[in-house]
C-alpha cells in the first residue's frame, strides 16, 4: 500500500470507529430519556400541565403536549387530528376548568378525575362543582389520546 493511501485510510477508518462509538453510547441514553418521560410521576404532571393551561385558556399550550396524529373521543364520537392547531381548536370548545382530585396510571394510560369549575376565560360552564373523569394515553412524554370516560363511583379511578 502506498503512503499516500495510508495517510487517506487511516483518517477516515478512525472518524468512523470514533462515530461508532459515539453512536453507541447515545443511542442507549436518548431511548432511556423517552422511557424516563412515561414514569407515573411523568404521567401526572402532563396531566397536570394539561389541567393548567385548559384552565387558563392556553390551547396553544396544550397542543405542545401532545403527539401526531391525536386522538380525542367524548360522547362517542372520536376525532383524529393530525395538527396542533387542530388540537388547539378542539380544546377551546371544552367549556369548563377543572381542578385535579386524583389521578390513576395504569400502563401508558392515566386516569384524571376532575372537579369542574364555573368556566374558562370566555366560557360558561354547564356543570360547575360536578365531577368529569378523562383517560390519558402518554407515550414518549407525549399525549396520544385523551378520552371522556364515565366518573368511577367512588369519584377517583378504578385500579
């Protein structure tokens, strides 16, 4: 082999064994971070973060909280939404705030009980003091689905 083609070779066989490396160890921590974002305490603060920008009108907020597509089901209907902006207008036609009184995590799924409040800005809310319950599917630290579902009978989620 030539010295030319060794001082050629040797450079680029070390950028790759150097990328390789690098690649080797970063892949394992930025999938440990997604998984770290599903962790229950996780889960309840998006769920949380979502109680707090509903109730302060931020629908841009909210849509930062979820992934892409979305999905959102309440009275039966379910409504797949592939923008934030979508996710954005869907969330300004929800009239009441609500004030977190427990949360379930179970899986990917969380399971908030809320007690609603008199309204958001420029809302009136047809059912203040009432509790609602909503099923949170969180997967990467995001939320992929968000579902109306029926209020448990002891008024906090079921195990």
């Amino acid at each position: 082999m030539t010295a030319l083609r060794r001082r050629t070779i040797r450079p680029m066989f070390r950028r790759v064994v150097v990328l390789t490396i690098v690649v080797a160890c970063v892949a394992p921590v930025a999938t440990a971070g997604a998984a770290g974002r599903d962790t229950p305490a996780h889960m309840r603060a998006v769920v949380r973060a979502w109680s707090k920008h509903l109730n302060a009108g931020d629908n841009r907020g909210i849509a930062k909280l979820f992934s892409y597509p979305a999905t959102v089901i309440q009275g039966g209907v379910a409504f797949r939404i592939p923008t934030p902006a979508g996710v954005a207008l869907w969330n300004e036609g929800l009239p009441c705030s609500g004030r977190v009184v427990a949360i379930k995590v179970q899986g990917r799924f969380a399971t908030a009980v809320f007690v609603l409040g008199s309204g958001r800005p420029g809302k009136q809310c047809d059912a203040p003091g009432k509790k609602a319950a909503a099923r949170f599917e969180i997967v990467n630290g995001k939320i992929r689905s968000w579902e109306q579902v029926p209020v448990p009978p002891t008024g906090t989620p079921a195990s």
